[in-house]
C-alpha cells in the first residue's frame, strides 16, 4: 500500500545519555536529543493483517498535527524539535478516522463497514499504571505514528480496544464524510479534554479561562472551555488567523501577545482587566512556549486557580514556585487521551452538536498533496490541514 515514511539518522547530541532500553529498542526517549536530519519519503509498504484483536481501518481522513511538524522542522544542527519518544523509521499520522475493512477472530463489537475513530496512544493495560487509572503513563506505551505505524498510509492495522464508532456523529450529519473529518478531530479535542477534565479534575461553571496558543490543541480547549459553561474564555496567538478562529470556536476575545507588547500591555494585564481583577480559575498552556507564557501565566493565576500544561518542549523554563504557595494555584501536566472516557464523551458532544468544531479545518488536501500539507502546516495559520483518501 502506498504511505509517507518518516526517516532520520540515529546521532545522539553529546551531552545526551542513551539508556540501554532505548538501545535495545531503537526508541529514543526524547527524540529532540537523538533524530537528526529527517526525511519524509513516499514509500511502498505491506498491506496490514488483522490480529486476533485488532481490525483493518481504511483510513479516510487524517489531520496534520503540530507534533508531526515538529518533526520536520529541526533546530540548527538538524535535530527534529518534537521531545516525545520516537522510534524509525516509521509511518506518522496519528488523528484519523476511517472505515473498518477486516476484523481478526476475536473482534467482538466492531464490524466491517464501522466508522471509527482510534486512539493513538497504546497502552498495554495491564501495567500498574494501566491498572491504576493512568494508561498515557503506561511504561510499555507505544505512539501510533511516532513508534508505532500510523495513518498516512491506505489502511492500518489497530486493536479493536483503541477503536470507538462513529455512528451518533454519521446520523446527526448524514454525511459519512463529514462524520469522519469530525471524527478525525476527536484525538486532538481529546488532548486537552484530558487535561482540563481528567488530570486536572475539571473546572466549573462561570471560571475564567485563558488559552495560550490557538493551534488545534488550543482551539479544542477554546470549544470545551465554552460548552463547559465558562464565564469567559481569553486566547493569546501570534497568529491572527488562528485568533480569529479562536473567537469562531467559542472565545470571547484573543489577542497577539506582540501586539499587546507594542501597546503598553500584556495578557497577565489582559486577563486582569477582563476578569475585573480576579485573574483565571484555569489557564491552558497549549503553546509549547513556556519560557515566554508562564511568566503571564503567574501573574494571571485567580485563587486556587489551575494551569494545564499541554504544550511539548525540550526546553526548560523556570517557574517562580511562590506563586503557587501564595494563590493555593497548581500546575498539571497531561498526556495523551486514553482512559477518563476522552474519546467517548468528545463523540457524545460532537453528535448532540455541544461543540462546533467544523471550522478549525481550514483546508483540506488530497493525500498525494501530503508534503504540501507538511509544508505548509509550518506557516502556523491554519486551524487543521485535513488530508483526504480516495
């Protein structure tokens, strides 16, 4: 079947230790310290055959996301900038949605000709962080497009556990299609769903909420902020057609953080003004700017209010940890979607219409166009670049 493959040259940075798991297995732990040199190839690769468990998803649309950007792009020395654990060469594409074409012998609920959307991260459910409610934390755990075949390819191959139907969403729309490119929405929705809902356990009606960064993880918070009843929902993006899209998506304003600079302000003073002094009960770094936002972010915490820390770096940021003290406010790291009921609640709001998502795509390519849509996902403008399959 016809795929991307990503490839790169194995060349740890010298100040970078490589465990021996990550010998033995080929997968770097952070892959920003290791992969150098990457390159996106069309490739030829075999058809794949269901497991006992697993089913045959052919893939009908696939979002570009920031993290397969992020292994495009490369810092001076050649380096991809995505930090999380990468094994290649692999086929990336982690956001799709498709039709069911094969089943193995112990599929139970699926069928062939299902809609589904699948997670991307595979747990293995069985580990004691499986088991004790923290499945993206699983120490087995494989990235579907980043250490496990993804979905920039014709068909793949996924356990029927990670696999959830589409059927509400196809019946409110009456659009098999339309009901996929939504469905291809449902892992980075899912994203921040669990790290507003799950890690950081929720916020209430009438909080303020900020969002830094309006990429599609952003966006995703911009929509769930707003169907979970906040009073207001503030964006900060440097780039005004995302900020526009923000606003589309449920924000009540967004600004450029630069624009603000030139005018005297800044989104900690932003914020203020906007909340009448209280600041924001939740705050969702999205940016993967923490250098440049948690500075706005400390100064913007309402008392006991909550930061999520969605955004991926390799870099370090200090963080003035009196703050916290001060304000009873807190910080939380998310990962990933699996468990906490991410995917199915995000189903369940996109087919009784509580979320409107449609308009973070903003554009949509063939997938035979794949590198253009890589290409161009570097302009940090669009909401989502969709690929279609034939």
């Amino acid at each position: 079947m016809k795929a991307i493959q990503l490839e790169a040259d194995w060349d740890p940075k010298p100040r970078y230790r490589v465990t021996d798991a990550e010998r033995a297995s080929g997968k770097a732990t952070m892959a920003s310290e290791v992969w150098r040199h990457p390159r996106f190839v069309e490739a030829n690769v075999p058809d794949p055959a269901p497991g006992p468990h697993e089913v045959v998803v052919q893939v009908r649309a696939c979002g570009v996301c920031g993290s397969d950007t992020h292994c495009y792009e490369t810092d001076a020395d050649g380096y991809i900038l995505f930090s999380g654990p990468v094994r290649l060469p692999v086929v990336p594409g982690h956001e799709y949605a498709g039709e069911v074409v094969a089943v193995g012998s112990h599929v139970r609920h699926l069928r062939v000709g299902d809609l589904v959307a699948a997670e991307g991260m595979l747990n293995c459910g069985v580990c004691e962080a499986c088991r004790t409610f923290h499945p993206n934390q699983c120490p087995h755990l494989e990235m579907v497009g980043f250490s496990a075949p993804g979905a920039y390819a014709e068909y793949i191959a996924v356990e029927e556990r990670f696999c959830w139907k589409l059927d509400a969403i196809a019946d409110r729309l009456g659009s098999a299609t339309a009901a996929l490119e939504l469905g291809a929405l449902i892992e980075p929705i899912s994203c921040p769903y669990n790290g507003m809902f799950v890690s950081a356990g929720g916020m209430r009606p009438g909080d303020h909420v900020a969002v830094f960064g309006c990429g599609p993880i952003g966006l995703g918070a911009v929509a769930l902020a707003r169907a979970a009843g906040a009073a207001t929902v503030i964006a900060f993006d440097v780039s005004a057609e995302r900020n526009a899209l923000a606003v589309a998506l449920g924000a009540d304003e967004a600004h450029d953080p630069r624009a603000l600079a030139a005018a005297g302000t800044s989104p900690a003073a932003e914020i203020r003004r906007i909340t009448r002094g209280w600041g924001c009960d939740m705050l969702v770094e999205a940016a993967g700017a923490a250098l440049r936002t948690m500075p706005e972010i400390e100064r913007s915490f309402a008392p006991g209010g909550k930061m999520v820390y969605l955004g991926r770096t390799g870099e370090r940021a200090p963080v003035m940890l009196d703050v916290l003290v001060t304000g009873a406010s807190s910080i939380h790291g998310a990962r990933g979607h699996n468990g906490g009921g991410c995917f199915p609640q995000v189903i369940r709001l996109l087919a009784h219409d509580r979320i409107h998502v449609a308009p973070m795509i903003t554009s949509r390519r063939p997938f035979a166009e794949f590198m253009q849509a890589l290409q161009q996902s570097c302009e940090r403008t669009d909401g989502k670049i969709m690929i279609q399959y034939p």
